[in-house]
C-alpha cells in the first residue's frame, strides 16, 4: 500500500466555480446509481463512513472531494440514470458533472464502476462515448463480483473486453471488485501510486 494516512474530507460541492484549487493529481469515481461507489471509496481508503453510503439511490448529488495524503484529491461523483429528486436538480448536477469530467486538467483517470451482476447499460455507453470524445483515461471497475457465479463473471469480463477496442480513452485493463470481501482492493490502492 502506498500510504497508511486516511484521507480527509474536503467539502461537497454543486458548481464548477466552487471547486477547491488543481494542485494535486485527481481521480474520479462515476458510475450509475446504487453501483456501490461510496462503499468501494471506504473500502479502497480503509476509511469507514468517508464517503456517505445509501441504500437509496441517488443520494450522491454533489462532487464530494477527498485529499488522501496530499498526494492524491479522490472525487465521488453523483450517480447517474436514477435519482429520487426532482428533475431539474438532477440535470443540474448531471450537468456539473459533466463539466466537471470534460474540463478539468488536473484529472489523471475516471474510474467508471459498473454492477457485475447488470453489465454495461445504455447509460454507462453515454458515459463512455463523452469521455472517449473529452480523451480522458478511464477505467471500467467490475463491482461487486463477490455476488454473482464464477461463470457469470468470466462472461461478463469476456463481453467488455470485446468492446474495449471500440473506445480509444478506455484503460486496456478491467479490474475487478468486491467493497464487502476486499477482493483486489491492494492491487487498486497500488495502481493508484503508478497514476500519481
């Protein structure tokens, strides 16, 4: 592991002119709602309680940042494709998003979460395409593998490595993992040194 400092809570922010100052590299976790992404942050970090975990989905409805040991500025993005909130707060934050995840220099690699037991949706191919279009790096994390078959998986695997030569900014490797068993996580927080 490359640091034993937990990170630390910088603040919740809903406009792009609010963000804190670029001076470290950043990575971005983006996913649909409910995919597990504040579970994987604490889980990742060895953090309990950081990023703000829910049942419900759609309750990430800012970019949350978290400096890990002033080395690295992780930022929680809101879920996307389900919300309990009304519609035009939902654009509204999907819209900072975006901004977000087109403009900003100081963002090293997106990590796209997708739910191993639902594969890629249409959603997610959105997502996808934007960011192949902006040419930012991102990487397709397989979540939750600790609840679905072997079999499953490796057919799930199997299918998005076949689309992987279609998207240009996608990173060639897939990772997989469980926030609930810990399955990889090391191998993730040591992937994380070679991006800072």
């Amino acid at each position: 592991m490359w640091t034993d400092e937990k990170p630390n809570f910088i603040g919740s922010f809903n406009k792009l002119e609010q963000l804190p100052v670029a001076k470290l590299p950043e990575v971005a976790f983006v996913g649909r709602s409910n995919v597990g992404k504040s579970s994987l942050i604490n889980a990742l970090t060895q953090t309990k309680g950081l990023a703000k975990t829910s049942s419900t989905p759609g309750r990430t409805q800012s970019l949350n940042f978290f400096n890990w040991a002033d080395k690295l500025m992780v930022v929680d993005l809101p879920g996307y494709g389900y919300a309990k909130a009304p519609k035009k707060l939902v654009e509204n934050w999907q819209g900072v998003m975006k901004d977000y995840l087109r403009g900003r220099t100081s963002l090293k690699r997106v990590f796209l979460l997708i739910d191993s037991r639902h594969g890629v949706k249409k959603v997610d191919l959105e997502i996808m395409k934007m960011l192949d279009e902006c040419a930012i790096t991102y990487q397709i994390i397989l979540t939750k593998i600790d609840k679905i078959g072997p079999m499953n998986l490796d057919k799930e695997i199997k299918k998005i490595e076949k689309m992987m030569i279609e998207h240009p900014a996608l990173f060639p490797a897939l990772m997989t993992t469980s926030s609930e068993k810990g399955t990889n996580l090391k191998e993730f927080r040591d992937s994380l040194f070679e991006i800072i």
